[in-house]
C-alpha cells in the first residue's frame, strides 16, 4: 500500500461536499501518476429512476456529452469493473464493438485507467476510477496500489452516500417474519400459499404485508418486494 493511503484516506473522509471528495480524488490521482479522477454512486431505487451521483475533473464538454448520450450503459470500463471485486485496469480500444465511444474518450485524454468497485448493503454501487492519458497500468503498478484503490473506493463510498437523496430503506425497519412474507411474496406466492407455508393464519399474512407496503412506502406488494430485493433486504 502507499506510504500516503491514510493521509488520503482521512482527506477523503473528512470532505464535507462532493467538491472536497473530488478535490481530495484528484489529489490522489496526481499523487498516484494519473491525470484524472472520476467517482459515480447508483442506488437502485426508485426503479425508474434510479438515484445517481456523478463527478469527475473530465473536461465539462467531455462529462456532458457523456450524460447527454448516456454512455454509462455502454462503457466498457463500467461493465466491466462492477462484474469483479478487484480494481480493473483497462486501455481504450477503438477498435471493439464501442469504438466510438473510445474514439471521444481518447480526444480528451482518457487512454489508460483503474476502476475499483464499491458496494453497500442497501444494494448501492460506487465506482472510483483513475485515468491518464499515456502510460499502461502495469503488473508492479498493480501490486503496489490495488489494495490502495480499493481502500480508497471504500472511503468514497462511505462519504458519498450521505449525499443521496434521504428515503433509504433500513432492513430494521422489517421484522423476520415481515422479511419472511416478503420472500415468499417475491416467489410469486399468494397469501394463502405463504400462511401453509409460514403455519400461520391468511388474515395474519395480509396484515404483514399490508405494513411491509407501509414500511416501504410501496402501493402495493409487487413494487415492496421489488424494492426490497433491489436494496438487499432479501439478502
């Protein structure tokens, strides 16, 4: 690990707006040989719109393209950090299936970079990427720094959550048994079905999911049991 992890990690931890993090962020990624720092946060819910924090030193013609054409569904460092628990080092690669957007991202010197994944248990995603426009993440680089990203990835995480939007939902708020009906439910079981199931009344089943809709604040059993899966209250 770096001699400085804990002087950035308390940078990080102290930073009162998104703007410190992103401040503290870039220092890290100058102090570490990279030019730039991004640092994105999604919470699953509502579903339809998902709650998202995005900031990054990227040009500002870069950074609104990349909302305006909505690239993150498509990029490939994205993809492809969240489907490992270890940071992911990438390169640009105009000639894959999303060369274009490669082509962009080479303009404003975006070649080389590292992206570590964070998650939280309310099923919340944070990604911390470091790039630089020359310069491949070697194999001495990696074992040098990859338990640095993740533990700075952590702190980001831990910071940045506080900055979406209030309404998360905390699995104390349910009950065992509520957390029970609600598996079940999610399995597509009906009242009835659950009650043999659990050995407890119908009446008793409906009166555990008529205050898991409340406790959620869902309008009906379909959507608490979606949200409930989606921020790891199933787990």
């Amino acid at each position: 690990m770096h001699e400085l992890l804990w002087v950035w990690l308390n940078e990080v931890s102290a930073s009162e707006s998104n703007e410190a993090v992103l401040a503290a962020l870039a220092r890290v990624a100058r102090d570490l040989g990279f030019d730039h720092a991004a640092y994105g946060m999604r919470r699953p819910v509502p579903i339809t719109k998902p709650q998202i924090i995005m900031v990054s030193t990227y040009p500002e013609e870069w950074q609104a393209r990349y909302i305006k054409e909505r690239y993150v569904e498509i990029d490939p460092t994205v993809k492809g950090a969240i489907c490992v628990d270890t940071p992911l080092t990438w390169s640009s690669n105009a000639g894959d299936s999303v060369g274009q957007f490669w082509e962009e991202a080479m303009s404003v010197g975006i070649l080389h970079g590292w992206s570590a994944v964070s998650r939280g248990a309310d099923g919340t995603v944070g990604l911390l990427t470091l790039s630089r426009k020359s310069g491949r993440i070697g194999a001495a680089e990696c074992a040098s720094n990859e338990k640095t990203m993740v533990l700075l990835a952590q702190a980001a995480h831990a910071v940045m959550v506080s900055r979406l939007p209030t309404g998360r939902v905390a699995e104390g708020h349910l009950s065992l048994r509520e957390i029970d009906v609600l598996k079940w439910t999610a399995d597509g079981k009906t009242a009835y079905e659950i009650a043999r199931i659990l050995n407890i009344s119908e009446s008793t089943v409906n009166f555990h999911i008529k205050n898991i809709v409340s406790k959620l604040a869902c309008s009906n059993k379909i959507q608490a049991a979606a949200k409930a899966a989606l921020t790891g209250l199933l787990r």
